[in-house]
C-alpha cells in the first residue's frame, strides 16, 4: 500500500478535487522534485583522473545526472541518476572514467 | 431559421463539420465512413473552411494528431468505422484521460473477422468502457443534431471528455433523408468559440501533457474521469434544452415512446428504432399497450433515468446490434438489467441480439419480440434469455 501521506519533493499529494484534471503538469521542470536515484542498482563512480573532460557522459546521459560547472565535468548527480551506464559506455576515455559499483556493495548503505 | 434539405447522414455529418468549422481535423478513409472526410476535403480545398485537414497515414495516427491538436488548443475532430476505430485503440483511451473535448463522428460498421463492411455496433460497443460519451442517432436529422450538440457537451467545463457521435453504417450514413439544418451564423454562436484551459502553444503558462502517473496520483485521475462522465448527465440536458430553443427539436438521454401506460416495451438503439416505432403504433392500434425506449446516451449511462421509465412495465425486451460474447447477452442489455437492478418492482427482461454484420430487422421479427414479452408480461415463460434473433439454424 502507499502511504497516502508520503510525499514528493516535499509537496502534499493532492486529491481528486484539487489536482488539475487530465494529469497535465503545471509546473515545467518539476521532474527535478521526483528523485529518480533511489531506482539504481549499480552506481557509477567517476574518476576525475582519468576523465578527460570530452563531456559525451554529458551529452549521453538520458536523466541530465552529469553535474558540470564552468565547462567541467565535475560528478554524478546521485539524486537522479538511475545507474543506466550509458555514461561507462560511451566513455572514450583510456581505462574507462566510470566503474559500475554494485549499490549493495557500497559501504555507506 | 432551419432550412430543409435533402441528404445522406455522411453528408449531413459533412455540412455538420463544415458549420462547427473545426481547426484541425486528421482523419483517415474507412468504409463507411469515407465521405465525410472526402466532402471536408471539398470544403478545405473550395476554401468553405478554414480547417487544418492531415491526411494521416492510419487511425491510429489520425487520434494520435487529433489528440495533439486538442492539447494544443484547437478544436479537433477526426471520424471513422469499424477496424478504424478499432486501431485507434490506445490512444482513444488517451483523448479520454487527458480530457480532451473531442468530436468523433462514428459510422457503425461490424468489426472483422470475417470482414464485414454494414453495420452493427461492435465497433463503438467495443470502445465503451474507454471514457468517452457517446450519442446514438436514428437518422441523418439525429446524427446532425448530435454532432453540433457534442461540441458543446465536450467542451463544458464541467465535462471536458470526448464524444462520439455514432449513426448506423450504410443505412443511415448513405440514405438520402429529408432534414432541417441550421444557419451556419446559428451554429457558429451555439458552439461559441473554444477556449481550452490548457494549451501546449502557451509560452507564458507552460504546461506537460502525458507524463508518467504512478500509485500516488494515477488513481486521482482516474476518479476525476468518473466524475466527469457522471457530471455529463445534466450537462447533455441542459445542452438539448438550449438546442431545442434554437432548433424546435427535442431530445433527452431516451426518447421514451408510448412508454406512458405501456405494460411492456423494448429498449434499441440507432436506426432499427424507426421500424420498432412502426409496431408500436400498429400494436397500440390494435389496442396493446406496447412501448418504445429508444436511447440516445449510452455513455454516461443514464440508470436513474431509465430506472422511472422501465421500472413501471412488466417486460422488457433489450435489443443490442452487437454481442459481448460474454456468454451472458449484449452490452445493452447486461447495463439496463444492472441498473434496474435496485427497484423493489422490477420488470423481466429479456435480450435480443439483432442486425449483425447488417442483417435486416424486420417488421415481423419486432412483431415476435413484441409478442414474446406480452407473453412474459403476463406471466408466461416464452423465450430464451438472450436470443439471436433472425439467424438461421
């Protein structure tokens, strides 16, 4: 059962007589509220050694999770990454950037 | 002031859409259908309209376009048949669910196999369930009628759901009928101007139509349809009210005839309704008190309403122009049972399953039905429960 009181991106859930009907959106963008990381089973760890910074994760990566600032790539966005690992495979980068870690192997869970 | 005129239903549907003068219409040919979209055709390229026409590649394109335009802010409007309808499948059901306010003109055709082009009801029985309404018409003047009234059921705030507008394949859609059509000035401020809540095409208030709805919001949605589709019932009425005014003609849920002291009658939909009538009258000439249901809405479907007109006759015999093939009778009949179900006096009822494929009904075979449920009214046990009626052994 879910929880009717559960709720996403810390908005309430609405009823029937206060959602806009036909299931339209009204705030564009709101995807960022739904956090789709909690749906991976394999994380991919970056190495920032061995990037060099051709930004095709970027260009590849279905759910916007490459975080780049001033140009660089600087890491995964875990909150909306959903380990698809299409960033391990089209990195071009000698060794591979990127290392598909088993979630459940990761310590700090 | 109306003006009379001779035509076929298709081309009444026509004149229809040429007055509503839709902004988009994507559509693809389909026996019976065909020529209302091939006279909309005339009507783009003489420049009578000012209608997108798409000429899609297939139903199921010509819902999906359709669906796209609505979501866009235009009025829309697509028509088809049988196997037409049939693939349009899926996103029928999304027109629905995204409350779109779309117009469908549907032109009954049996659904294949073994195919089939003349009329039954499996086409738009099958697509019942879908979130649609949907009016049933007996003649062009009906099915006229319905589509300018559809507009305005569709497009109520308190409704927002698609219509279809159905009328019997061949029999109504190509027979030539003397009708009254409205001025178009007439129709064009009956309909108003449409004025979507939502558009795609508004940048200042952007909006996302279709994105995903899991166990914490689907379920919302899916009340709120409900909602609408009961909401529709005072809505279709006030709607005929207002078209009565304009028109002189009348029309409710049902047309309830000689139902007022009839101790039995039977329930049909469409175009078979003009010949029951014909028995009625000869019957209530020759002294019986028979009656005729003929309904119009079948979705919303009006139970309460028809629970005041059946709930006072003794048998009732359903005629449905397509089986469910569940084993137990036709879509018609299986809801007017359910809904009479709650009366402390109730009548028998009986299902007949009629004009599959375009088999003829027959004045004698009305006559039997009518003579099977004078029996049953008087406290004879005289037919099966459901019965196919005039096929062979």
């Amino acid at each position: 059962m879910t929880n009717p009181e559960q709720k996403i991106g810390g908005r309430k859930e609405l009823g029937w007589k206060e959602l806009p009907i036909g299931g339209v959106v009204l705030n564009p963008g709101s995807a960022k509220d739904y956090e789709t990381g909690d749906w991976r089973s394999f994380r991919p760890l970056w190495s920032k050694e061995k990037c060099i910074q051709c930004l095709r994760c970027w260009v590849f990566c279905p759910d916007a999770a490459i975080i780049v600032e001033d140009g660089k790539m600087v890491g995964v966005d875990y909150k909306h990454c959903k380990g698809c690992g299409i960033c391990r495979a089209e990195c071009p980068a000698k060794g591979n950037a990127f290392e598909m870690v088993n979630e459940a192997d990761i310590e700090e869970h | 002031m109306g003006k009379r005129v001779a035509l076929t239903g298709n081309e009444a549907i026509a004149l229809g859409m040429r007055q509503i003068n839709p902004d988009v219409v994507a559509a693809y040919p389909i026996t019976p259908q065909t020529d209302i979209v091939q006279y909309l055709a005339s009507f783009v390229s003489d420049g009578q309209v000012k209608t997108e026409l798409v000429t899609v590649e297939s139903e199921h394109s010509a819902m999906s376009a359709t669906i796209g335009a609505a979501a866009a802010g235009a009025r829309a409007m697509t028509a088809t048949s049988s196997q037409g309808l049939a693939l349009m499948w899926e996103v029928v059901y999304i027109a629905a669910s995204f409350r779109l306010p779309i117009v469908m003109p549907v032109v009954n055709r049996a659904l294949s196999g073994p195919i089939n082009i003349h009329c039954d009801h499996s086409d738009s029985m099958g697509a019942r369930d879908s979130g649609w309404i949907q009016l049933y018409s007996e003649s062009a003047q009906e099915a006229y009628d319905n589509l300018l009234q559809a507009v305005r059921i569709a497009e109520d705030k308190r409704v927002l759901l698609p219509v279809m507008v159905c009328q019997d394949g061949f029999i109504t859609s190509h027979s030539m009928e003397n009708l009254e059509i409205l001025q178009d000035e007439e129709v064009r401020t009956f309909i108003g101007e449409y004025k979507p809540d939502y558009t795609l095409l508004d940048t200042e208030r952007p909006v996302m139509y279709g994105p995903l709805d899991l166990q914490n919001y689907y379920f919302e949605h899916k009340k709120q349809q409900a909602e609408a589709m009961k909401a529709a019932l005072p809505v279709i009425l006030e709607v005929a009210d207002e078209y009565k005014k304009l028109s002189g003609r009348e029309y409710k849920l049902f047309e309830a005839y000689r139902m007022d002291d009839a101790e039995y009658a039977v329930v049909i939909m469409g175009s078979a309704a003009g010949t029951t009538r014909v028995v009625v009258d000869e019957l209530r000439a020759a002294g019986e008190k028979a009656g005729l249901l003929k309904l119009r809405v079948f979705r919303p479907f009006p139970y309460k309403a028809l629970q005041e007109v059946l709930g006072k006759v003794k048998a009732v015999a359903v005629m449905d122009r397509a089986d469910s093939f569940s084993g137990f009778g036709g879509p018609v009949f299986t809801e007017i049972r359910a809904g009479l179900y709650d009366l402390e006096i109730r009548p028998k009822i009986s299902g007949y399953i009629y004009g599959l494929g375009g088999r003829d009904l027959g004045i004698e075979e009305i006559r039997r039905v009518f003579n099977d449920i004078k029996i049953i009214a008087q406290g004879g046990d005289a037919v099966e429960f459901v019965t196919h009626l005039g096929v062979r052994e």
